[in-house]
C-alpha cells in the first residue's frame, strides 16, 4: 500500500461553509470599513470614496465563494480589490488563509506582495489623522499577514493529516476485503470429474477416482464389465 494520498483529498466546501465564510468577511469588512471612515482616525481622500469602497466591497463577497474552483486568480484579485476598498479586506484575509492552506509557497509569497502593496495603497487614500511612522506601519502589516498566512498553514496541514488518515483506512478495508475474497475463492472445493464413458448422462457422479480434470476422464466400460465387481472401486485410466 502506497504511504502518499492524492494530491487533493480534501471535501469540497459546504453551502453552510460558504455562508459562514461570507459573513466572517462580511463582518470584518464593515468594521474596517467603519474604522477607516471613522474622522478620529481618518478621512476618505474625496468623498466618492467611500462609495466606491462599499460597491468594491460587495463585489468582494460575491468572488469569494470562487476561491476554490480558482485558487491563485481569485485570492490575488481579492488582495488588489482592497486597494482601493477597506470593505473587502475580509474577503481578502479569507482568500489569503485560503491560500496559504495549499502550502504551495510561489502562490502565497504572489498573494503576499500584492496584499502588502494594496495596503500600502489604502493607506493613501484614507490618510490617518496621527499617521504612525512607516517602518511602524509596515511592520504591522508584515504581522498581520504573517498571522493570516501561518494560520492557513496550521489549517492546511491538519486537513492533509485527517484526509490521510481517512485515506489510508479506507485503503486498509478495501485491500482486507480483496485478500478475503481470494481466501474464500482459493479454499472452495474443486468439482470433481465426470467420467464420460460410465455415465454418459452424467446424472450421477463416477465411482472411478476423480482425475483433476476440466474435461473428465476416459473409463472403458467394457473393460470392466468381463471383471468380477470388487470392494474396490475400479481406476478410470486418464
């Protein structure tokens, strides 16, 4: 038995892990989108502003559900979209966690990038009101993400781990059962051979000794016939 599962044993997503995915999203978006109209921390660059971040950020939680049947062109897209919209930020964080739960670095450090460029971006459009120095502010968003990316991490290793474990039980059984099969098949008594010549209707079975044969054996019944019957039975000649 092979020890390495497929590449992709993993369940395909619920209807109710979609819903709870698009309201996590959808919660987390309205409060950064909140937060970032807030005038005590700071104000749209113009006042189509925020506008434009809500209908980005509809558009958003309609994409998210497709992160699965597109797993690097959806999550990049998300991570561009909050460039320009702090709303769509939890659509993002999901795709990212998402991203990072395949464990294929090219297309978390691509993700990565464009998250931490469009961060960058929104920050120029909703200019803080006591902007943080920018050492300060890329640091945090480095640790927020590496947060995201790692958590993704931890999930996709332990759905490899549960999915290879059901994987190889499932393998286990299907091998027993095959094994048993054989077993049963090899121990059934084998048919014993017709005599054609004794009992050419072969209603009855020969008192010959059997010869493991497919066709029978050959017994002249002449031969006999000229013989006194004995206690033992007579030998059909292959």
């Amino acid at each position: 038995m092979s020890s390495r599962p497929p590449r992709d044993l993993w369940a395909p997503i619920s209807v109710w892990g979609h819903v709870w995915r698009g309201l996590l999203a959808a919660v987390t978006g309205t409060l950064l989108f909140l937060v970032s109209n807030d005038p005590q921390f700071s104000r749209p660059l113009a006042s189509w502003v925020p506008f434009v971040d809500l209908v980005v950020g509809v558009l958003s939680l309609v994409l998210l559900p497709l992160h699965r049947r597109s797993p690097l062109l959806v999550p990049v897209l998300l991570q561009a979209m909050t460039a320009v919209s702090t709303s769509s930020g939890g659509s993002a964080s999901v795709a990212l966690v998402s991203v990072a739960t395949r464990r294929r670095w090219p297309r978390i450090a691509l993700a990565g990038v464009v998250a931490m460029l469009a961060s960058l971006a929104v920050s120029r459009i909703y200019p803080e009101i006591d902007p943080m120095p920018t050492a300060l502010n890329v640091a945090t968003m480095v640790l927020v993400l590496a947060a995201q990316i790692a958590w993704g991490l931890y999930l996709g290793a332990r759905r490899d781990l549960f999915a290879t474990w059901q994987w190889r039980a499932e393998t286990a059984e299907r091998e027993q059962a095959q094994r048993i099969s054989s077993a049963r098949e090899a121990s059934a008594p084998a048919s014993p051979a017709r005599c054609t010549m004794c009992w050419p209707t072969g209603s009855r079975w020969c008192p010959c000794t059997p010869v493991p044969s497919p066709t029978g054996t050959t017994c002249p019944a002449s031969r006999f016939a000229r013989r006194p019957r004995s206690s033992r039975a007579p030998r059909c000649r292959p």
